[in-house]
C-alpha cells in the first residue's frame, strides 16, 4: 500500500466513527426518523450524479424486487434501528457496538454461507472473543436501566441487520458496481423514510449544531465515505480496505470523548479490543460494509 493508500485508509476510518457523535447531536434537535431521511437524502444527492456518469445503476435495477428487498435489510433497518437505539446509548457504545457486524457475519455463515465460516481454531477463539466483548457492554457498561438495555439492543439488532445484508449483497451482487448497490441503498431508504419521517418534522427550526451534525453526517459521514470505501477497494482490494472498519470503533470512543464528555469505562475498553480482535479473527474472510 502506498503512503496515499495509508492516509485516505485512516481518513475513512475517523469519517466512520465520527458518524456517532454527530448522530447524537442531530438527535438534540430533530427525530430519529429525520435524523435518517436528512443522511441518505444528501448521500443520494452526492452519489446519484457518480452513478449516473459510469450507467452503474442499470445492472443494479435488473431485478428491481430484489435490490429493494437487500436494500431494506442492509440500509433502511439498520439505519433507523441504530439512529433510535442512540437516543438511549451514548455514541462511543454504539459504535462499538456496530464494530460487531463481522463477528454476526461469521455466526450467520454457519447456517446461511458454509464457505464464508470461521476457519479453524483463529475463527472459533474470534467468535468466543467477541461474544464476551458483548457481554462485558451489556452486563456491565449498559448500567442505564431498561432504556439503555433497549437502546443496546436496538443497535445489535442493526448490526446484525449489517451482516445480513452484506451476505445478501455479496450473494446477489458480487459483480454489480459497488457505486450502484450504494446509491441504490440511499435512494430506496429516502423513498421508504420520506413519509414517516415527514409526521415528525419540528414546529421550530433545528439548531446550528444539529443542522451542522447532519450535513456533515450525510455528505462527508456517509456519501463521501462510500465512494472513498469503493475507490479504496479499486485500488487496494477489499480486505485492505475494510481495516477502515475495524479501526472506525476506536475513532467513535475517541470522539466521544472528546467532543461529547463522555464517560469511557474500563468495561467499555475491553469490550472494544475484544469485539476488534474478535471480528478480525472471526471474519478475516468476510467483508464488512460501511454505516
């Protein structure tokens, strides 16, 4: 990899974990279901013109039922699951939290892909390792009484969603453009949030911190970090670029901290290394798709 490949690898990675603390300050002002039509509303007004320019949407949209329904489960849950589980969950767990997709992967690859399980040893230790990455967040730092334990399990939920849809994708979609499967994916959850997330719309203009957080979570955070992951993909391969991924829960706890004051727990940590090194293990033949 060149020093080039190195620097757009840790820009992606921060651009990924920044999308947390700006959920939670675009939540101050505005619903969940806002907060997701505003993100995939602008990715699509970024992405389209992309996709447009190199026809990568005509392979797509050969089987419109079928891109609709991966779309639903790869995008459309997982998004709204996440962004209303972070109304409960500061934005350092749920990145976290997110970080455990590969580790989903590699457990629904023991019914749903045999070619795609953990291999041997490494893999089993990976998912033992994960597992109790989760159960140090839950049993110890989700301390925040029922709605935390929901807004928890809301966010697994979406994780597990993530996994799901990218084993749809890399079954149905292994030659498709990679820019056509993202466009599409912001397109139909535009379409699919629209309505319910119009009945929500504030008497009171949000504010400049929240109007902020969501332009920059939905032009940089989500339909730059597309087309950088893909270009990334181009030119390093797609088990190099998606170290973007497993880096990405660090930069969420850095930032929260940081810029949000939260409180990290020793529980937190562990959890994060083990949830990290876990998925790595676990899934080092799967490939992780961005939030």
């Amino acid at each position: 990899m060149t020093r080039r490949s190195w620097i757009e690898l840790v820009i992606l990675s921060a651009l990924w974990g920044a999308v947390y603390p700006l959920i939670t300050v675009a939540l101050r002002d505005l619903s969940p279901a806002l907060v997701v039509l505003g993100r995939v509303l602008l990715a699509a007004l970024l992405l389209l013109p992309l996709a447009i320019r190199r026809d990568a949407l005509r392979p797509v949209w050969r089987s419109p039922r079928a891109i609709i329904e991966t779309v639903l489960v790869q995008s459309t849950a997982p998004l709204l699951l996440l962004t209303y589980g972070q109304q409960y969950v500061s934005a350092s767990v749920a990145g976290i939290l997110v970080g455990a997709q590969p580790l989903f992967v590699a457990l629904l690859a023991l019914r749903f892909a045999p070619d795609e399980r953990p291999q041997g040893w490494k893999g089993l230790t990976g998912v033992l390792l994960g597992l109790v990455g989760l159960v140090l967040l839950f049993g110890v730092d989700l301390r925040g009484g029922r709605l935390a334990l929901l807004g928890g399990a809301l966010i697994l939920v979406a994780a597990v969603c993530y996994a799901a849809g990218a084993m749809l994708i890399h079954r149905r979609y292994a030659e498709a453009p990679p820019l056509g499967v993202a466009t599409s994916a912001m397109l139909v959850t535009t379409a699919a949030v629209a309505v319910p997330a119009s009945a929500t719309v504030p008497s009171r203009l949000p504010g400049l911190e929240g109007t902020a957080a969501l332009l920059v979570l939905g032009i940089a955070c989500t339909g730059a970090t597309l087309a950088l992951f893909y270009k990334l993909i181009t030119q390093i391969g797609p088990a190099r670029a998606a170290l973007a991924f497993y880096l990405s829960p660090a930069f969420a706890v850095a930032f929260g901290v940081a810029f949000l004051r939260e409180q990290i727990s020793m529980a937190a940590i562990l959890g994060l290394a083990a949830i990290v090194v876990g998925s790595v293990l676990a899934a080092h033949r799967s490939e992780p798709t961005p939030l």
